[in-house]
C-alpha cells in the first residue's frame, strides 16, 4: 500500500478528492431532499454517473496502457456535476424563490442547500483541475 501510495502523482490525490466531495456533495442533496418537494432523482444517478466516471479514470491510469495519459476523462465527471448543480437549483426555483423562506422548520434544509452548491462546485473544481494533473509520477 504504501509503496502504491508513494507511485501516485497530484493528479490522483486531485481525483481521488473530487470522489470524495462527489460524495458528499450527494449527501448533503439527501438532507436538502427530506422534504419531498422536487427532489429528482436524477440527481442522484448523474453524481453516481461522474464518481463512476472519475473512478474509472483512476483505474485506467494505473494501468500500463493509461500510466502515461493525462485523465481529461475528467471532464465529463465535471460536466456531469455541473448539470446535477443544475438540475436540482431547476427543481428547487419555487422553494429558492422565497414559499419556504419564512418557516423556521425549513432551516436546515437552507444550510443544506448551500452546502450542497459549495460541494458540487467544489467536486466540478477539482474533476478539472484533476484533468490537467498527472495521476502516475514519471518512472513509476
């Protein structure tokens, strides 16, 4: 393990972090969604869709084949945050609008939404700056 750890470049600390935000960027949209109220599930599938995709990424650099390939396959993972940040703001323009603002029981379902903005744009932020990264050090 450590000597696989030690063969790694930033590229792959950089995706294995946008995996992670992916994570909980999907999680803190669960707690946003406990209210039922345009909640798709889309959402869900597209951020399973650009985990998947970035795991994929880092499997495929670690093989011989992809050891020396830049993973711009990253992108789409960023992409396919980008449209999950999309469609659930989409879903949610009535209750941004200001219907649930004034009920102190939705209070933290509003932390919750700006928490889960915060992550998917920090999990689009790292999938591209994972794709400009190196995931195997040269000579590994």
């Amino acid at each position: 393990m450590n000597h696989f750890l030690k063969k790694q470049a930033a590229g792959f600390y950089i995706s294995a972090a946008s995996v992670i935000l992916g994570g909980i960027a999907m999680i803190s949209y669960a707690m946003m969604a406990q209210d039922g109220e345009n909640t798709p599930v889309s959402v869900y599938l597209m951020t399973l869709a650009a985990i998947a995709v970035q795991l994929a990424v880092m499997a495929f650099n670690q093989s011989k084949a992809g050891k020396f390939y830049y993973n711009t396959a990253s992108f789409l993972a960023a992409l396919l945050s980008a449209f999950c940040l999309v469609r659930f703001i989409t879903g949610r323009m009535e209750w941004l609008g200001g219907l649930a603002a004034h009920n102190a029981n939705f209070a933290p379902l509003h932390a919750s939404f700006f928490t889960a903005v915060v992550f998917y744009v920090l999990t689009m932020a790292a999938c591209i700056a994972a794709s400009f990264c190196k995931q195997v050090k040269e000579g590994s």
